[in-house]
C-alpha cells in the first residue's frame, strides 16, 4: 500500500493534468501562492492575476494558455487533446470571465461506423478552441472542439457552443444560437 502511495505522489506530481483526482497537488489550488506555483509549472501559459480554483479538472495542462485576469471556477474541466503536439489546444485571453461548469473540449469521439462499439471508434482529430479577450461564458456551458468565441461576446448560462461566436453578440441554448449583438 505504500508503494502504492508514492506512486500516487509521484503521478500526481508529474502528470500533465491538475484537478480532484490529483489529490497531492490538488490541495496546492487551496492557496494562493500555491495555486500560482503549480499552475505557472503546468500551463503552457498563466498569469500572476488568475486562478484555477479547487474543483476544476484541467488534462494535458501544457496545451493549455490562461491571460490576464481568468479565473478557471470549481467543476469546470478544461480538457487540450494529448495525442497532438499542433492540435487541440486551449487559448484563454485576457479578461475572460466564466462560470462554474464550463467544459471545453478539443476531440471528440467518432459514431458513424455500426458495425463498431462506439468505444471502438476512436477519435476525431483534435481542433484548438479561443476564448477570446473579454468574452463571458455562463455556468455550465459546453464548449466543443474548433469554437472560437469572439472579444466582448456573452455565452448564455448551460449553452451548448458547436460553432463560432462572433465579437460583441449574445449566444444562448443547446446549440447556442444568436441571441443580440452587444
């Protein structure tokens, strides 16, 4: 069980993911001076102005780039794509606000072939996602991989993004869907 223990310490020290399921760095997000520690050694990019709060999950941390003033809310789950160095990336700029719950994600998983178990499939190529300077994503949103969310946009609260947002406009639903411009 020890052994056990230390292979866990040194999985979760090591590894290119931060969240609950890392429980010896996790308790790091707790701090302040901690949290910006272990976020500048995993994010490819992170600012002394932002927060990755206790209870996010992030995979494949080193795809991943938070500007200034982006503070990453408990249960969301910023999910880069590990498979390929070029793809599946996740820009967050300066000043982007989000609620708790969002997801973004950068694959997805294939369904066309019948004869194969879903599971079997494998999946799509991974395609990078933009946050874009001064955008605000609502609790609980989803953001799919490929989506671009323009400057000074509002993503509605439990949205469901599968295509770009244009700067300065209001998207809302599952699909998210023009709202107003702003």
């Amino acid at each position: 069980m020890l052994s056990d223990i230390v292979k866990k310490i040194k999985f979760d020290i090591s590894s290119d993911r931060i969240g609950p399921d890392c429980p010896f760095t996790h308790w790091r997000l707790y701090f302040k001076k901690q949290m910006i520690k272990l976020c500048k050694s995993k994010f490819k990019a992170f600012d002394d102005s932002s927060e990755f709060r206790a209870g996010a999950y992030a995979i494949c941390c080193s795809k991943i780039s938070l500007g200034k003033r982006v503070i990453i809310r408990p249960q969301s789950m910023l999910f880069a794509d590990p498979r390929n160095e070029k793809l599946g990336r996740i820009f967050i700029e300066d000043y982007v606000m989000m609620g708790s719950g969002v997801h973004i994600y950068t694959s997805n998983h294939k369904y066309e072939d019948k004869k194969l178990n879903l599971i079997e499939q494998g999946s799509y190529d991974a395609k990078d996602v933009y946050l874009k300077k001064g955008c605000w994503v609502g609790a609980n949103s989803v953001i799919l991989p490929g989506v671009t969310i323009g400057e000074n946009s509002i993503v509605g609260a439990s949205s469901v993004v599968t295509k770009d947002i244009p700067s300065r406009t209001l998207y809302a639903g599952n699909p998210a869907k023009f709202i107003k411009k702003i």
